[in-house]
C-alpha cells in the first residue's frame, strides 16, 4: 500500500516538475517570439527613417562591364548616410540629365545587388537608339552623381517565404532575379528554388560567376543555364531553346510553384499564357516589364480573359474632354486610348514617366477637376486629388495639371 502511495506522489512530483519545465519553456518562447517582433517592428520604424522622398544625389563608385553590351554601376549615397535596405525585387528611378534632351529623361533599373545599407548596384544594357542606356554606358564615369528616387515596386518576394519558387530569367532580366536569389540565400531560405535564365548566346549571360558562387552558398538553389540561338549547341549549358512550359515540365517536379518572371516581352507573354494554360493560378505568377511595351504586352497577356468584359461593361468614357491646364492643351477622350498617360503624349504633353506601370511614382498629375479610374490597381499608392496617368483613364470631363 506504502509503494503505491509512494509511486502515486512520486508520479505526481515528475508530473508537476515536467508541466512547470513546459510553462517556463513556453514563457521562454513566447518572450523570444516578443523579442522578434519587438526587433522586426524597430527595424521597420528605423527603414521608415531611412527613406527618402523625392531625388537623393548618388555617386557613382564603380563600373563593370558584365558583357559587350552590359554594365553594372555601383551606387554610394553622396551625403554617406546608410540607405535603407530594399526589397529583393525593387528598382531604383533616375532622373537623367542627357545632353541634348530638353527635359530629364526617366528611366527605372532594377537592383541587381544583395539588399544592403551601403552600396546600391543596378546593371544597365545598352539599346540601340536608346537615349538614357546609351548616356549611363558611354558618358557617366565613376565620380559622377546621379539622381535617384528611393528603391520602389512590388515584384518581390519575402526571403523566408517557405513557397517553392521558380525565378524565369532571359537576357538583362536576370537583374531583379539575381536579387531575389540572392536575398533567399542570405536569409538561409530553405524553400525549393529555381533559377532558370536564358540569353541569346553563351557570350550574353550576366553575372553568370555571381550565380554559379550562389548555387554553392544555397543547396536549396538550383540553377539552369540555356541559350536560345541554334548556333550555340556547344556552349555549356543546360538546354537549347527559349525556356518553354515544356521544359519546365521536365524540369520541375509539378506546377506547383510561385514564378517570378522577367524578360523580353515576347518571353513574358507566352510564358505566362502557357503558364495559366498549365494550371498554375494567376496568384502564382509575378511578373516584372522593363519597359512601355513590355508593360502592355503583358497586361494584355494577364488580362486576356477579362479585359473586354471591363472595358466594354459601363467603362465607356469616350467623348468627354480631358484638359491638360499647364500646357493650354485640350482632346476628346476616345477609348482606343490605353491610358492618360499615353493620350497626353499624343497632346505632345510630356509627363515624367519610368515604370508605365504604376510602380514608381514618376508620373504622379494633380487632378484639377473631375475624377479617374484605374484598370487596375497601382502598386503605388498616390495622394488624394492626384493620380498615375499611366495605369488611368478619365471618369467623365476631366482637368489634369499637366
Ligand atoms: C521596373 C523596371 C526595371 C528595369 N530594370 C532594368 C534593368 O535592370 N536593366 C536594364 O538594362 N533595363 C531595365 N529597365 C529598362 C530601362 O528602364 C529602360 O527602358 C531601358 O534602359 C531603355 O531606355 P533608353 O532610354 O536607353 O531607351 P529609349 O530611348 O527609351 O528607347 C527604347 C527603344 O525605343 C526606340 N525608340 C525610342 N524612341 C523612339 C521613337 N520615337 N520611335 C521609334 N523607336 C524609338 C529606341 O531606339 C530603343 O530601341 C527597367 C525598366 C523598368 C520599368
């Protein structure tokens, strides 16, 4: 009877022992867990401080050439305050004085740099006939200064996101995706993840020692090499041909991933077409446009199915007069136009412009009177009373500051 009584209490002892250890290991956590949040909600306050509005002068440190026709150029805060750190993904906008425009020429690059506090790097390739890639390769020198608006856009992705992820690359599109590959790693992500990158030929890849160096920091990471001209055979790379659905169903084990994609717009379009036609949700597909026709090229890829329908129900606008105030310029609205933006360029009304896509900021108008709607809905939020002509068409008679 004594040795039962016994274990009895000695049972309850261990019991009351083991579920006081419980409490103390869930206090710990949960103080941890307050530590975190009380850390991450610092930081942000402290990246909030780190922002900048408008312009900030940037000295240009260094400059490589990546390939014949690409070049990095690496970016110092010229008052050597610490910049905030951006997100995998986001692009920087410069206001470029050129030689022989009339007004600053606008143009967005992405950042092609692990996030950090010190130096920015974005990685331009030259365009023929192009007026700012040309003036960054062939007049900016290292002790330069640039102007720059703080690093925007939302085709990022969260580092410690558990999601496998496939990045689709081709030609100087890798920049935003080297980014991301680059912020998982350092973030010791553990989720699956492609980097599939095609270019032309084996001479056109960027960066490629960067991402090879990346591959053996992150065993998560797998990275896929190919190019698309017939006469590359021998290069050393993994496939042959534009990266296709066909060979992401070879390659991946299912469809079952988040893409971010940047390219050329004849890649991003089939790409995400055939994506959607392969099952993949549209939440799942996320997509960068370097450009005014890669934007619409897109937009009409993603919104095949339901753009008709919005346009032709009740979105009618056609007929009412827009009128540009600053520069005495008036026009009828017709709905064949895609946007303010764009119908202010017919007017030869010049409006600072670098994303087209609602991004970055650049093209913020006040609006005089009347109101604006959005095809869709701009990553960039605007104050009251202004709008992004670029992603805008006019609800009803509309005065614009412009
Ligand atoms: C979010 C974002 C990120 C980007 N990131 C990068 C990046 O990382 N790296 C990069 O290299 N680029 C990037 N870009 C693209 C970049 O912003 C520029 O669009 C690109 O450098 C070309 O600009 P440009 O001034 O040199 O060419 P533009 O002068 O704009 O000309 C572009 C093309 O149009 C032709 N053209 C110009 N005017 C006319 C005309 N009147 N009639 C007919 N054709 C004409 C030119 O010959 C040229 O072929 C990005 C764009 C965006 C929106």
């Amino acid at each position: 009877m004594a040795s039962v009584y016994l274990l009895v209490a000695g049972c309850g002892v261990i019991s009351r022992v083991l579920s006081r250890r419980q409490i103390d290991r869930l206090s710990e956590d949960l103080l941890k867990a307050r530590l975190r949040t009380a850390l991450a909600e610092q930081s942000d306050r402290e990246q909030v401080h780190l922002h900048w509005n408008g312009l900030r002068k940037f000295l240009v440190d260094r400059k490589v050439a990546e390939s014949r026709d690409t070049t990095s150029f690496y970016l110092k805060p010229h008052d050597s305050k610490p910049l905030p750190l951006f997100h995998a993904g986001q692009f920087l906008t410069f206001r470029l004085h050129v030689p022989g425009e009339s007004r600053p020429v606008v143009r967005c690059y992405s950042l092609s740099s692990v996030p950090d506090t010190e130096t920015y790097r974005i990685t331009v390739k030259k365009v023929a006939g192009g007026v700012a890639s040309q003036f960054l390769h062939e007049s900016v020198e290292v002790g330069d200064l640039l102007d720059v608006m703080a690093p925007r856009g939302d085709f990022c992705i969260e580092p410690s996101h558990n999601r496998p992820t496939v990045l689709l690359a081709g030609g100087v599109g890798i920049t935003p995706l080297l980014s991301m590959a680059y912020s998982m790693t350092s973030a010791g992500a553990v989720a699956e993840t492609w980097l599939i990158y095609s270019v032309k030929t084996a001479a056109d890849f960027l960066l490629r020692d960067e991402l090879r160096a990346l591959t053996e920091d992150n065993p998560h990471l797998h990275l896929r090499l190919g190019t698309s001209s017939s006469g590359d055979a021998c290069a050393a790379t993994d496939f042959q041909g534009r990266i296709s659905v066909d060979y992401l169903n070879r390659t991946l084990a299912s469809n079952n991933y988040d893409f971010y994609i940047c390219g050329p717009p004849p890649m991003m379009k089939s790409l995400v077409a055939d994506l959607r036609e392969w099952g993949v949700p549209p939440t799942s597909i996320h997509t960068e446009a370097f450009g005014a026709s890669s934007v619409q090229v897109l937009s009409a890829a993603m919104k095949s199915e339901t753009e008709g329908e919005s346009r032709n129900s009740g979105d009618v606008t056609a007929g009412h007069s827009v009128n540009c105030l600053k520069s005495c310029k008036t026009g009828t609205w017709n709905d064949a136009t895609p946007n303010l933006l764009l119908f202010a360029e017919s007017l030869d009304i010049n409006i600072d412009a670098g994303c087209r896509a609602a991004s970055c900021g650049s093209c913020v108008t006040a609006i005089r009177s009347g109101c604006v709607k959005y095809l869709e809905t701009p990553g960039y939020s605007c104050d009251d009373n202004t709008c992004l002509p670029c992603v805008a068409i006019p609800d009803g008679q509309l005065d614009l500051d412009a």
